[in-house]
C-alpha cells in the first residue's frame, strides 16, 4: 500500500460526500435524533439512564454500516471503481481510504450523538465521557469496516439492505440491549461472546456506570479493533472491481 495514494483516495471521499448535504446530514444529525427521540419517549423513567449507553452504539454503527456499504458498492457499479483500479491504486489503498474517510466523520459523529447525549438528552456518565466518545468512535468504525466488507460481496443496494438480518440484526439482539448478556441462555451467551457490537455496548456501559477499570474496557477495545482490522483486510482481498 502508498500512503500518498490512500491519502488521495480519503480526501475523494470527503470531497464528494462535502457536497452531498443528504448524507452529512444522514450521518451527523441522523443518529442524534435517534437518540434524542428514545429519551424522550423514556422521560421521567429511570430506563433511557439503563439503556442509553447501548443506543449510543446502535445507531452509530447502523448509520455508518449502511451509508459505507451503499457508497462503497454505487462506485462500482457505475465503474467508478474499474477505473481507480485500473490506475496504480491497489485494493488496500482503496478500503483504507475508504475507512479513513469514513472513520473521520464517525469521530464527527459520535462526538455530536455523545455530546447530545449527555449534554442535551441528560444522559448520566459516572465515568469519563472522553473514554466513553473513544468506544463510541470505536463502535462507528466498525460500522463502516462492516459496510465496506458487506459492499464487497453485494451486487445491489437490495442485497445490501439483505445483509442487516445477517450481519446487524443478531449483534443487535444479543448485544443486551433487550436483556442483560448474562441472563442469555448459554449457548447464546456464547455466540453473544463472539459479536463486536456486544462488546462495544459493554465497554459503553461500564464507562457510564463506571463499574470496570480502564483496562478491562481497553480490552473491549483491542476486540473491537481486532474485527475492524480483519473486517478491512477481509475487504480488500474480496473486493471486485465491477458489479456484473
């Protein structure tokens, strides 16, 4: 990889999404209003203080992981992507572009969704809430390592939207959001284990109950990382060129 080229292929990205006033729009105001509408529909009950950590990571990520994979899969069914390939940029210059670009406007975007948050929505943090937009950034990552890995193998936008039930979906439903992961039955606390998302939202809400030490949620982290690292490498090497 040349760092001048996936350098060049970020500034791209955010040159084109600059003048896409939708998308930034999607991306930064988006997942905030989400938030700020399950507080309001909790007010005056003790249950968005109990979840609202695990919705700092289910939005984010799910915001991320669509706008990537649809970006990411419309430049190569129009070509655009034959055409940048076909030049001296490789595979990795293109997704680590592809994820630096992304990865910037996920810091953007959970600073406002966390800021929101805590400052707007009254979200209680017992811990530090610098270490709790860390996890947050960390968690909009891997949505968009996610989305690009999705894109590789999708031939339309339907097939993206086809690969939430089986990438999303589960993550979400076993991550405990709906019920704490230790009240899981085994087996699928087990799988539970296994899923980025769960440990992004453990990682969250022990920051705000500051219940764990800083290296237990720097584990957290280093397991989030791990499946970004795989999910972009795993990405490059399946990336087509064009969708037939």
């Amino acid at each position: 990889m040349n760092p001048r080229r996936t350098l060049a292929t970020t500034g791209r990205i955010l040159t084109q999404i600059r003048h896409d006033p939708r998308t930034i729009a999607l991306l930064l105001i988006v997942p905030s209003l989400l938030v700020g509408l399950v507080a309001w529909i909790f007010a005056d009950t003790p249950v968005f203080g109990v979840i609202g950590p695990a919705i700092l990571a289910l939005f984010p990520f799910i915001v991320m992981f669509l706008i990537t994979s649809i970006t990411t899969l419309r430049e190569r069914r129009t070509g655009t992507l034959e055409r940048l390939l076909s030049m001296p940029l490789g595979k990795g210059d293109l997704i680590l572009g592809y994820t630096l670009a992304f990865g910037l406007l996920a810091v953007l975007q959970s600073a406002v969704a966390v800021g929101y948050a805590v400052w707007v929505c009254g979200l209680e943090i017992e811990g530090s809430v610098w270490l709790l937009l860390a996890v947050a950034v960390a968690d909009a990552v891997l949505g968009t390592a996610l989305g690009l890995l999705a894109s590789a193998f999708a031939r339309s936008e339907f097939q993206v939207v086809q690969f939430m039930p089986a990438l999303v979906f589960p993550q979400i439903l076993l991550g405990g959001i709906f019920l704490p992961r230790e009240q899981l039955p085994d087996v699928l606390r087990a799988i539970s284990d296994w899923l980025p998302l769960s440990h992004a939202i453990d990682a969250l809400q022990a920051v705000a109950a500051d219940s764990e030490d800083a290296a237990y949620v720097g584990g957290e982290l280093l397991i989030i990382v791990a499946w970004i690292v795989g999910a972009v490498v795993l990405g490059s090497v399946t990336l087509r060129r064009r969708t037939p």
